[in-house]
C-alpha cells in the first residue's frame, strides 16, 4: 500500500508515516530485547488506537509506543538489514506500511582522550517551508547513533554527554527538552537537558545490572510551547564493568557416586551466576576445584568442566568402606577466569560415595547348635549370625538365610532379624523324639541384591546348624479314636459293653500303666475300669432317650498317664443304638371335635411311635368291646399307614365330651399294641360343619389352667380392695392424731415467739369486734356463732369457771389470778393432755376493761408512778428495778 504523505496546503491533516523509508545507524552487536530505534506515526485526532508490526517477528518487535525492540541476540552484517513496519487501526482496520532500513555503525580503532571529553552535537533535521506555510516536504530523520556510558562513572556530576540543537535557532528563541526514563518518567532525574543550550547531562552513576540501556526523546519548541521540530531519539547505553563477583546457586551441592565407579563417572553439575553481561568477558565464568579432602586413595578422585561446571571422576578406587564422603571446595572466577583481574567465588561440594554390594555376608562361625522339645512349634531353636562390611539396613547388608540340606520334610524356616541382621532358625512343624532326635542343616547366606560384578562368595557364607530333640511327656492316645461300636437298645445294666484303650507314645520313659475315667457321659449309662478300659452299662440303653441322635450316643473317657508332668488324652465311644420293639403305638392328637350328627363327622387321626422300621407302621386300628357303647356309637376305619378315621355310626349323638379308647397295634415281631384315649367333642354344627353350641362346650370343658387364672385374678382383686381399706383407716388416724396435735411454731417450750403478727387473715374477716369493746352487753350463749368458729379455736363446752381479776390492781392480785387460772385449767375437761400452749382467743364475759381506744402512749413515763411493783413479790423484781428506779 502506497503511503500516504502528509500536506497542509489544503489544511487537512492525513494519518500515517511521515516517510517511506525511515533508516537508522545501529551497533552491530544486537543484544535481545535491546531498543533500536522509534517510529513515528501521525494520528491527527490523537483517538486512534494504533497497534505496530512487524514483517521480521523473529528479529524485531514493535512496541505500543513506536519502539523497536530486538527479539533475540545476533551480529548485524556488513550490508543494511531491512524489514518492514506495519501501523493498523483498530476500529477501521486501515493500515499503513513503511520500509525501516538498519545500517551498522562503522568500527573506529580508537579515540583519544580529548575526543572523549568533547561534546558532540546532534543537529535536528531541517525542513523546507514555502510562503510560511506548513510542512510541504520533510527530508528523513536522522538516526542518531546510541551513546554508550560506562557504569559507576565517578563523575563530575553533573556530567556533559551531547548537545541538542535545531537549525533554526539561529532565527527563533528554542527550548529543548527530553523526555522517557530516566528523565520526566522513573526513575527520574538521572538525565537533564540545558532548555537553552541543548546541553544533555547524567547526574549520577548509572548501574547497567539496574537498567542496561535508556530511551529518551529530545523535543524543540519555540518560546509559546509550539513544536519547530520532530522529536528525535536518543538511545543510551550503559557499557558493563566487572563490578560483580560469580555467585552459586547454592553454597553447599550434594552429590553422590556408588563405589568403584569407573574413572569418567558422571556425579553432578554446581552452577554460578554473575550479574555482569553474559556476552562479555565480566561474564564468562570458569570454575576449578580448589582443594578434595580427604585426600586418599588420591589428591585428584574429581575433576570439573570449567566451563559447565559437571563434575566427574578421574581416578579409580572409590571404596565407602574407606571413605564415604569426599568434600571439594569449587571457586568460579569471571574475566573467563583471569586470575589477576577476575572476581572469584567458592562453594562447597558434598560427595557421599554409595554402598554397592562387594561385601558377601560370612557366618560368625562353622557350626551352630540348638535344641527343641519335642512337640513344639513356632520355637526359636538357634540364632545364625553374620558380618556384612557394606552399609548397614541397605538391601547389601540385609541377609537372606536359605537351607540347602538337612530338613527334606520342612519343619524348620530360617527368619531375618530386621535389627541384628541375624538368622532364627524356627521350628514349623512338631517333631517326634521318638521318630527324629538329631537334625543337621545346611544354611546358606545372601544378600538383597546379587554381589557386585567379579565377587563371589567365600566359604564363610555357608554354616552347619546342629539340633538335638529333647524327649517330653506325651498325652496317651486311644486307638481307635473315636470308637464305634454297634448294640441293641435294651442293653441291661451290669452288661459289658467294649474294652476302649489308650497308649502310650513314650517309648523311653519308664512309666507305670495308664490309668481310665469317664470324662461325658449324658445319660450315665456306663463306667469303666481304670486299670483295663472295660466299659459296662450302668442303665438300660434306650435308643428313644433325648441324648441319642441319629441313634448315636456319644460318651468321652479320659486316659492319663504318671509322667513329669502327667499327661491325659481323651477318646470318643460312639455307640450305635440298633432299635427293638420297645414302644407301643399312640393315638395323635389327644383331643378332636365332631358333630353330634352323622354328616359331616369325620375325625383323622394319626398313629405315633417312637420306634423305626420295621417296628413302627403300618398300623392296625380297631375299637375295644368294651365297653359296648363304643362300637354302638362310633366306627373307625384306616386310610393309610398311620392314619385312620373316626366317625359315627348312629345318626345323632348328644352333644358333650365322650372319651373314646382306640387299640392301635404296629407291625414289629412281636407286635406292640396299646389303647389310647381320644377325648372327642360333640357340638352342634350348622351347615357349614362349626360348631354352634359354642358356650356349652366351652363351659364343659373349662381347663384347670384356665380355672386357676381366674382364682389368681379374684386373690389379687381382694389384695387391692383390703390395701385400700388399711390406708383409709390410717389416713383417718393421722388426721386426728393432727388435730390434737399444736403446731410446733405455736410451741413455747424453747422456742422463740413470734408477736409481731397482727392478723390471722381472711378467716379473722368474721370476728366481732364489737365484743372487745363491751363484752359485759353479750350474753355468753351468743358470742360467736358456730357456723363461722377459726379452725384453731377451741369447740364449745361447758365453760369453765376461770377467775374474774378485778379492774383495780393492788399487791398480791397478780400472783393469786395466776394460781387460781392454772388451777382452772388443770380441772378443764376441753384441754389438751399435755402441757401447752393455751389458745385465750375469747376471755370470757364480765370483764370491766373499756374500750381500747381510750389508751394513748407518753412519749415519756415521768407522769406514771411503778413504785408498787416492789410490793409484787420476787417474780416482779426485775420490772420494778426497770421502772420503778427513779431517774437512774
């Protein structure tokens, strides 16, 4: 796409790149990510949001902001690198194109110090005007070649770099500016310019590990801010110094080498960085081994690749039963490891050389000696142990124990002690003393993991292991065991039934006979002799007894023997029961139900007997003769085998319950008959054969169970009934004892009374106050009425005559009321029978007090005269000395 140039003739203003072919001087060492160069592009309005690319994405990127950036480092050749930059919208997506042409810069063989020190001046590029107006024609931009600034610069600060000026500052008043990092954006300040000169200047050291390289833009504008000029790009580079020593990764490498590596083993790589340019000799590291301890077989076990840092083996006779660890000490120097003016580094590297098996386990010894008892399994017999130089719990140290001879039947199994690495010789299967007394084996040790390479191994890894059998006391034993033996039941007692011996397995212990007991024996049908085993019947044998199943009876006799300890075993007789005709047939069920009718009026039974074939069924039913009513009543008639039917022979039969003898007789040799009773029924029935006549029947035939259910019902009832009666009766009791009873708060007898209660509540609602107040004008009979008396007051009686004291006191009066008050009361019929508390609710009439409110109180008692309590006697001593003492 043609591009499109800029014109303000017609004032209008067209987006796009200013030019072409824009071209630009750059190093000729491209480092990746470096800026090379700024494109610039017009948007008019400033909206237009513009996204850069580029034809060569592998070598260079373009950034938001027009920047060219290398995407990877490279060498520029002799001839001009070109490529092409692209500028699309992205809401319009129209796209301009223009042609970037990289030349690199020529290579001088030196400058001289005064060269250095002069300030080199960047001129902006000049522009043709016409008639004063706008840009009609732009030459191209020059591209300024980067600066490069050494880093830690000791100064003077503020110090000069280049100067920045326009050509037409001759003809207008220009200030200069720049702008980017470093500058107005951060880290600021590290770069001014003179606004007048053009004079650019760094104002500190700079450090390339910070920030490698800036990017700033120069600006001229005229005295009211307008631009004169396109802004140029001014790229600086800080050239790297030898300012940082190698650094590794880690200060302590781990590594490892089995033993007997093979010289050029591979063990491990130890890495160290340097913040100086990797592309420069400050660096380019070098590592060396400084130093190996310990230092045997050989000073030199290891060497390193000063470039990678991978270390390797250079000798042979890496042993770890000699030496397990080796320790080296690395250093890493930059300047590619120029003594004298690279910066160096040390580390430390661990070797830890690993176990392989080279060392085959050996026996401690030739021979190995156990015993066992007899009879015993899961015995620890003999321990087998071993030495193994490699490393201890490692799969070449841990032993494995294999017989190779001596135990055909596998009664012994060899274990591995996971602690000790030892061998236990264990017993599996019992063994017989009197069988096997000696057994030698043959035992072979190994490792995890098969011997290394070359080794094999010595005789030591093979041992004898001799075992002696130690002879115990065995349990005798019964030949057969169990024992069966056949017989009729009916066996009487006293019989002898079978001789049921034990022996014994020792053979070499002298010991006297054994010795015979009855150990079960359900039914107590048998005993036997202790000394020979002859078992007899103590009962009669009965096949159909409950301990007999499947016509077996089991019984277990006990045999010991007198050895140290003494031992028993035990045997089973089983004795087969053979059947005879010893049970007579019985009718099943007990009891039946028929109509009193002839249809319907069948009645099956069935036949039961405890014998088995052939002395059970088939069976043979018939009625007694006897007594004539039978027959004339009823009929039976076989079905089956077992079963029959009873039934009617007359037409009606009176309802009731009649006991019906049935002869039953089974087919044994000789043959076994009984008569049996069925307990029949009869009940009307309706037509579907029920019986109707339901409460009759039931009533006849009320079982006892039933019977004494109903007498503990009628017992438990009369339990209840005569319960309650004794706790009604004694609830009456105590509710009188209480009323005769006084309140125990009302008591005086060491108690505290209470007068500070001036009501008794709502009951005192009914008293007659009036009578307080002039009770001479109340007869007596009409004090209080007996509908509306206190629960606590006394009944009316007779009243007793109690003394009347006179409305005068006078000396003695006291004392001769009270007397003839407690006389009275002791003569009182109505008082309590123990000595309490009397209730003086109501006083009695006669009495001359008047009204009560006729009383008032003295603030002081000056005007009342106590003196004749003096004359009241001992009792009254203590009120006299109280009120009757003057002023004191």
């Amino acid at each position: 796409q043609a591009p499109i140039k800029a014109t303000c003739e017609d004032m209008s203003c067209k987006a796009g790149f200013p030019e072409d072919v824009h071209s630009a001087v750059v190093s000729r060492s491209i480092r990746g990510g470096q800026p090379l160069l700024n494109v610039r592009f017009r948007s008019c309005d400033g909206n237009k949001k513009i996204h850069f690319g580029s034809s060569e994405p592998k070598d260079f990127r373009v950034g938001e902001d027009g920047v060219v950036y290398a995407e990877r480092s490279f060498q520029l050749s002799a001839e001009p690198t070109e490529f092409v930059v692209s500028a699309q919208d992205k809401e319009t997506r129209e796209e301009w194109q223009m042609r970037v042409k990289l030349t690199p810069e020529p290579t001088f063989a030196g400058t001289s110090e005064e060269n250095q020190k002069k300030t080199e001046d960047i001129i902006f590029p000049w522009q043709h005007y016409k008639h004063s107006s706008p840009l009609k024609r732009q030459k191209r931009d020059w591209v300024i070649p980067p600066i490069n600034l050494p880093e830690n610069s000791r100064g003077p600060f503020p110090q000069e770099l280049v100067r920045i000026r326009s050509d037409r500052d001759k003809s207008l008043s220009l200030r200069y500016s720049v702008t980017g990092p470093g500058a107005d954006q951060p880290p600021t300040g590290i770069f001014i310019i003179n606004p007048i000169s053009g004079q650019l200047s760094v104002t500190k050291p700079l450090d390339r590990e910070q920030i490698a390289s800036f990017h700033l833009r120069a600006h001229a504008v005229d005295v009211n801010g307008n631009q004169v000029e396109n802004p140029i790009d001014i790229v600086i580079n800080v050239i790297d110094m030898n300012d940082n020593r190698p650094e590794f990764l880690h200060q302590v490498w781990n590594g490892t080498v089995p033993e007997g590596s093979k010289p050029g083993t591979y063990v491990m790589t130890v890495t160290a960085i340097d913040a100086d340019d990797p592309n420069a000799q400050n660096g380019m590291l070098r590592y060396r081994i400084l130093s190996q301890a310990p230092s045997s077989p050989s000073p030199n076990m290891f060497t390193i690749n000063n470039e990678t840092g991978d270390i390797i083996t250079v000798a042979a006779g890496l042993d770890r039963e000699k030496v397990q660890q080796y320790t080296l000490i690395i250093q890493a120097t930059d300047m590619e490891g120029n003594p004298t003016y690279g910066l160096s580094n040390t580390a430390t590297a661990v070797i830890t050389v690993t176990d392989v098996n080279d060392n085959p386990p050996e026996f401690t010894a030739m021979t190995f000696y156990g015993e066992v008892p007899e009879n015993r399994v899961d015995v620890i017999v003999a321990n087998l142990t071993v030495t193994d130089k490699d490393q201890p719990h490692t799969p070449a140290w841990n032993a494995m124990y294999r017989m190779t001879g001596g135990d055909p039947t596998g009664r012994f199994t060899i274990l591995t002690d996971p602690n000790s690495n030892d061998g236990l010789v264990t017993v599996v299967k019992p063994i017989d003393f009197e069988t096997n007394r000696m057994f030698v084996l043959t035992v072979a040790a190994e490792n995890q993991v098969p011997l290394a390479k070359g080794i094999q191994h010595p005789p030591q890894s093979t041992a004898t292991v001799s075992i002696t059998v130690i002879d115990v006391n065995e349990s005798p034993y019964f030949v057969p065991n169990p024992k069966l033996v056949r017989q009729e039941e009916g066996l009487l007692a006293g019989s002898i039934l079978t001789t049921f011996t034990a022996q014994d397995p020792d053979r070499y212990m002298q010991q006297t006979s054994l010795r015979y007991s009855k150990l079960s024996d359900p039914a107590n049908w048998l005993k036997i002799d202790p000394v020979s085993g002859q078992i007899t019947t103590t009962a009669v044998l009965d096949r159909e007894s409950i301990y007999v199943q499947n016509n077996m009876y089991n019984a277990t006799f006990l045999a010991s023997d007198n050895g140290i300890p003494p031992m028993s075993g035990t045997g089973t007789l089983q004795i087969y029961l053979l059947d005879i005709n010893d049970n007579a047939p019985q009718v099943n069920p007990k009891e039946a139900t028929t109509c009193e009718t002839l249809q319907p009026n069948a009645i099956n039974i069935t036949a039961v007997d405890p014998d088995i074939d052939p002395n059970a069924g088939p069976f043979a039913f018939e009625l007694p003769d006897m007594p004539a009513s039978i027959k004339r009543n009823w009929t039976i008639v076989r079905i089956s085998g077992d079963h029959a039917q009873l039934s009617l022979r007359i037409r009606f039969l009176e309802a009731g319950i009649y006991d019906v003898p049935i002869v039953i007789t089974d087919s044994g040799n000789p043959h076994a008959s009984s008569t049996s009773v069925l307990k029949v029924k009869v009940c009307q029935c309706d037509i579907n054969g029920d019986c109707t006549d339901v409460d009759r029947i039931v009533g006849a035939g009320l079982g006892t169970g039933a019977i004494i259910a109903i007498l503990l019902c009628i017992i438990i009832l009369l339990i209840l009934v005569l319960m309650f009666v004794v706790w009604m009766k004694r609830r009456d009791k105590e509710r009188q004892a209480k009323q005769l009873l006084i309140d125990p708060e009302d008591d005086v007898r060491d108690n505290i009374l209470k007068y500070d209660e001036e009501g008794g509540g709502e009951e005192d609602q009914d008293y007659d106050l009036s009578q307080l107040q002039q009770p001479d004008t109340v007869e007596p009979d009409a004090i209080k009425p007996v509908g509306i008396r206190r629960l606590d007051e006394r009944p009316i009686h007779a009243e007793p005559q109690y003394p009347v004291r006179s409305a005068a006191p006078h000396p003695g009066d006291i004392g001769d009321f009270i007397n003839e008050g407690l006389k009275a009361a002791d003569n009182d019929p109505t008082a309590p029978p123990y000595d309490s508390l009397l209730v003086f609710d109501y006083e009695g009439s006669g009495s001359t007090a008047g009204s009560l409110s006729s009383l008032n109180s003295s603030s002081s008692g000056g005007e009342q005269d106590y003196d004749y309590l003096n004359d009241w006697g001992p009792r009254f001593k203590k009120l006299a000395d109280m009120y009757g003492g003057g002023d004191d």
